[in-house]
C-alpha cells in the first residue's frame, strides 16, 4: 500500500497524524458494522442453517422473494411501513427547518439557550423511556384524557391499543423527541449567514418574515436538500424499538412493519433466509428513493449529494 502513496501524500498524513487517527475510529467501525456485514446478503438466497453456515447451506435462487411476495401479509406489512414513514416524513421533516428558522430571530441570549435545552433534552432519553411516558399520558385512570374528557369518558378510550391512533401518536411523539436535535444543523448553517444581508434588507425595508423567506431559507437550501434525500433513503426504515414497544395484539393491524416482521421471523422464528430477503428487499426500496430523490432534487434545484 505504501508503494502507492506519493511523498506529499506521507508528509501530509505524517504533519496531520492526529486527525488521521481519529478519523480511523470511525471509518474502522463503518467497515466492521456497515460494510463487512453486507456479505450477509448471500442468507437471502438460502435456506439458510446455522448448524451449515452460510458456504454449507442450500441454495435457493429467489425462493425466500417469492415467498415474500406470494404471501397474504406482504401487502399489509408494505403499505404500513410505505405509509407510517412517508407521514413521518411530510408531518416531521418541516418541524426542525421552522424551529431553527424561529429560533435564529430570538435575540436574547439565555432565553434562546434554555429553549436550545429544552428542545434536545429529549433526543438522549431512551426510546423505553419515552415510550413509557407516552404510556403514562395516555393511560385512562392517570393520563391527561381524565381531565379533558372526565374520568368516566376517559376509561372507555384506549389509544394504545386504538389502530387509527397509532400513526398519531408515533409521529407527534417523533417530532417532540427529535425537533431540537435534527435543528442543529440548520442552526449551525444559519450561524454563518453574512450579517450584512439582514443590513441590506432592513435598509429596503423588509420585515422578518421577509429576511427569512428572501435570505434564511435560501441559505440553508443546500442543507434542507441533502437532509430530505438522506431522509428519503430512510423511508422504509422504521424506528423498529420505539414501533415494537408500542405495539399490541389491539395495533398490529398498522404498527406490524418491515423491521418488526423481520425481527420475529428472524430471531423469534429462527427463519434466517427469509428475515434476510425481507431486510435486503427493504434496502433495495430505500436506495432506489434516495436515487431518485438525488436524480429530482438536482434536475429541479440544481442540489444534490453526487
């Protein structure tokens, strides 16, 4: 390997030694958790034993996709992913762009720096946590509805294990958990707006609404255009702890997704093919979005990650 670095390449690694050292840490972890394991792939198409490993067990072509696609639940589980992600995507993706857009006109300073507090706190709660909370808010007998709707009304309504209502709560409990955190980067990038455009803008007299319309949201344009197509490549994949804790035998008929399949099939049922060709279906999906929202984004607006 050395026989191919150039002299200035070895004087730049040896002057900046440091921060090649601690770039490795996570490019080692990229390819032992992210890269290595794609090998796995090959489960998909077998009938995979864990007593053959994955050179002695037979092979099987497409047999575990035909399954999959054959099946009277493929349809359900599909739709209910498709669907629970793309309203968390439309409801929860503006959320942080506004928050960080607001937050950038608060000229206080510790005023700004508790409300900062407050908004991230939630994102480093654990999911169990969270989800036990939610659980305590809408319990009939201690909740909030006890008090909205009175203690006999409250007891006849049960959201948790209410169908229609696990969508709601999945996604508004998602915006509170992650809008601070997710706002960072847009408030980093509105940090290193030049001032001397709110100047030139107040001097044309131009109101708030104007300076964040006409200069804030094309600055962080770039940044809203990349985090969406991230998003995008993201779409089939559901927070599968916070869905598995939410969900009951009163829900499953929308909160049985993707992940949660795989997960029972795989590791309950020990059905390792086919939990794999579900998975490596689902991937399949999200690199065509994000392929397609890249190709979109940059035929439209000119922005894209390549």
């Amino acid at each position: 390997m050395a026989l191919f670095v150039s002299s200035d390449a070895k004087k730049r690694i040896f002057k900046y030694k440091q921060l090649y050292s601690i770039m490795l840490i996570p490019l080692v972890h990229v390819f032992l958790f992210r890269i290595l394991p794609i090998f796995g792939i090959a489960i998909s198409f077998q009938e995979f034993r864990i007593s053959k490993g994955i050179f002695g067990s037979r092979w099987i072509g497409l047999d575990n996709f035909f399954k999959l696609f054959n099946s009277n639940y493929f349809g359900d589980i599909f739709s209910n992913t498709l669907i629970l992600n793309l309203l968390n995507l439309l409801i929860g993706f503006p959320f942080p762009v506004i928050f960080a857009l607001f937050l950038n006109e608060v000229k206080k300073k510790y005023f700004k720096k508790s409300v900062q507090m407050v908004a991230y706190a939630p994102h480093f709660i654990s999911t169990v946590v969270i989800v036990g909370i939610i659980f305590q808010l809408l319990d009939p007998t201690v909740g909030f509805l006890k008090f909205i709707v009175g203690k006999e009304a409250a007891a006849d309504i049960n959201l948790i294990g209410d169908p229609k209502a696990f969508r709601p709560i999945f996604i508004t409990s998602g915006i509170w958990q992650h809008l601070g955190w997710s706002s960072v980067i847009y408030s980093a990038a509105l940090a290193g707006v030049d001032p001397t455009l709110y100047d030139s803008a107040a001097v044309d007299g131009a109101g708030k609404l104007h300076k964040i319309w006409h200069i804030d949201l094309p600055s962080i344009m770039p940044i809203i255009t990349i985090s969406l197509i991230l998003a995008m490549g993201r779409v089939m994949n559901s927070d599968f702890e916070k869905v598995y804790l939410l969900q009951n035998n009163m829900n499953i008929g929308t909160s049985e997704v993707i992940s949660t399949f795989v997960y029972k099939r795989g590791l309950i049922h020990a059905d390792f093919g086919f939990s794999s060709a579900v998975g490596f279906f689902n991937s399949i999906i999200n690199f065509v979005l994000i392929l397609t929202t890249n190709y979109t984004s940059k035929k439209l607006s000119g922005e894209s990650m390549f």
